[in-house]
C-alpha cells in the first residue's frame, strides 16, 4: 500500500492528533474519577475535551474533502 500524499496525508494527520487528545483526555478522566484532580486539573481536562472535539470535527471534515478529492481524480492516476 502506498503512501497517502495531499488531502489523505492531512486527514491521516488530524486522525493521529484526535488519537493523541483522546489519550490525554481519557488519562485526565480517569483521575477525575479517582478524586486526584484539582482545580488546575479540572480546567485542563475541559480544554483538552474542547480540543479534542474540535479536532475530531477537522478530521471528519479532512476525510471527507480526500474523498471528494479521490472522485475527481482521474483513474489510475495514484491511490
């Protein structure tokens, strides 16, 4: 399999920072639920589930422009 280049390398981007805040938020979310986060904590969980929201909707809008970008490509012109 090759390589995503253009459209499909940014939408494969944006989909390895979404994995990343979701890391970081469920970490965040597991010491909530254990009491450890303080008030400094709290406010950090809450941005990184704004980012992590805003991020997946870049990725989805990513994804679907390489689609609209993959129907116009002429066939056999790359993956």
């Amino acid at each position: 399999m090759s390589e995503p280049v253009g459209s499909e390398a940014v939408a494969d981007a944006l989909w390895d920072r979404v994995r990343r805040l979701a890391r970081t938020v469920e970490g965040l979310a597991d010491a909530e639920a254990m009491g450890e986060l303080d008030v400094d904590g709290q406010a950090r969980l809450d941005r990184a589930r704004v980012r992590l929201r805003r991020a997946v909707d870049r990725a989805q809008m990513a994804d679907a422009l390489a689609d609209q970008m993959a129907e116009l490509r002429p066939p056999g012109a790359g993956a």
